[in-house]
C-alpha cells in the first residue's frame, strides 16, 4: 500500500510542478518548478526500481542541465514578458492540438490494456535497473553507440562555444 | 491494487500533453526549451517502465542516450539564445521573424 501511495504523491507532484512551469510569469520561476518536476520523476523512477537511471536523472537533468538553464536566464537578465491582451486564434489551435494529442495517447494506453507485457518480479526488475546490468549492456552490446554519443557531446560543446563568442566568425 | 504498467504510461502521456501546451502557448524561448526537457522526460518514463515491465535492460540504455542528446540540445539552445538576444535584446519568439519576409 506505501508503494502506491508513494506514487500517487510523486505523480501529483510531478504534475504539478509542470504546471507551475507553464504558468509561472517569471521564467525563473519556471526552472525552478521544472527542477521539482524531475525530482519527482527520479522518485518515480526508484518506484521502478531503476535506481541507476533515477541518479543519473538527479545528477545530469536536476543537476547539470537545469544549473545551465538558471546561469543562461541569470546572465542574460530577464524580465517577465508583457502580457498580450489581444486574443490570439493559434492559442485556440494549439489548445485543440494539445488535447487531442492528450485524448490520442489516452485512447492508445487505454485500447492496448490487453497487449502490454506480464509484469516481471521484484528481483527480476531490481536487478535489472541496476549499474551492473546496464554496464554490461552499455559497455558490451552498445559500444559503438556509446562512442557516438561522446562525439555528438564533444560537437555541441564546440557548437556552444562557436555559437556564444562575441564575433560571429 | 497494484501499481500497474498503464499509471505509467497514463503520466507519461499527460506530462508530455503539458510540455505540447508550453511549447505551443508560451512565447518565452527559453520556457519553451524547458518545455522541450519536459517532453523527453515524459518519453524516458515510458521507456523505463516498459523496460522494467519486460525485463530488458535496453530501454534503460536508450533513455541514457535521450539524456545525453538532451543535454546536447540544451547547451546549443541555450547558446542559440544568447546570439539571438545579442541582436534583438528580447527572447519572445514573436520578435524573432528575420526569414519570415
């Protein structure tokens, strides 16, 4: 029973925090309930128990990317945008898309009830979410893509650093 | 009641409707990055869960890759902005229509 009243409270939160991100002025304020919003959802991980990717979601998104977000919005000293009082119709549109896409994916979760897998044990799951397992199928059967990730990072930064200097070259 | 496999995915799904709705509704560049970050994290539950529901540890693999793209297209979203507040001085998107004429 404390499992899913854990997951309740993860998922509220979860939400919540992205909610707060869509409506919150100051975009400050926004990072910052987006920070919740991850945090939750490496609760919401260790509720799977995938301990390895809930650390490395704490460490790389809460941590590392969020931390470049906050430094980008403070550096460039933002303000709150006006407000528009003019009614604009793509808000219209996009409000149609964006709940059709919600009722599209719900109907999919909810027609395919009977094709998802059998749910594994508890062992099987907890010693499949850990470093050990995944190392060995990072380091192993993946190598070649784990390389390529490395490459893909190096070129961003170089990216980064070309796009942000002073001189366009 | 057991913690099923689709209150996974049903969060999944709403999260990434709530990233949808900020990237489409707010004119804020950097508000509609973050709500780019919170539609890769609605695809990582999905393929964590599905991943621990089969017992294969690949979908976890994939999400390391997802975060490590994410983390790409942060620094060079971010880096997008800057040079493109450098020029304008604003980050609303609706300023932003050098190729539109």
């Amino acid at each position: 029973m404390a499992a899913q009243i854990l997951f309740f409270v993860l998922a509220t939160v979860a939400i919540f925090g992205a909610f707060g991100m869509l409506v919150s002025r100051n975009p400050v304020n926004s990072a910052l309930w987006l920070i919740l919003n991850l945090f939750c959802v490496a609760g919401i991980y260790l509720t799977l128990n995938a301990t390895f990717i809930a650390v490395i979601q704490v460490l790389v998104y809460a941590g590392a990317i969020m931390v470049l977000f906050l430094f980008v919005i403070m550096l460039l000293n933002l303000a709150a945008l006006p407000d528009v009082r003019r009614f604009e119709w793509r808000k219209g549109i996009a409000y149609i898309l964006s709940m059709g896409l919600l009722s599209m994916l719900s109907f999919v979760v909810t027609s395919s009830l009977d094709l998802l897998p059998e749910p594994q044990s508890l062992q099987v799951s907890a010693a499949n979410g850990t470093a050990n397992t995944l190392a060995k199928s990072l380091f192993v059967e993946f190598a070649l893509p784990f390389e390529m990730i490395g490459i893909l990072l190096l070129a961003a930064t170089v990216g980064a650093v070309m796009l942000s200097k002073r001189k366009p070259v | 009641m057991d913690i099923t496999l689709n209150w996974y995915l049903y969060l999944s799904a709403i999260l990434f409707t709530m990233g949808v709705i900020g990237f489409l509704f707010r004119r804020d560049v950097i508000v509609m990055l973050m709500s780019i970050e919170l539609m890769l994290n609605a695809v990582n539950i999905t393929l964590v869960a599905l991943s621990q529901a089969m017992g294969n540890p690949s979908g976890q693999i994939l999400v390391f890759f997802v975060m490590a793209v994410a983390a790409a297209e942060a620094a060079i979203g971010l880096a997008l902005v800057i040079a493109a507040f450098r020029g304008k001085l604003t980050i609303d998107v609706t300023e932003f229509n050098l190729f539109k004429y």
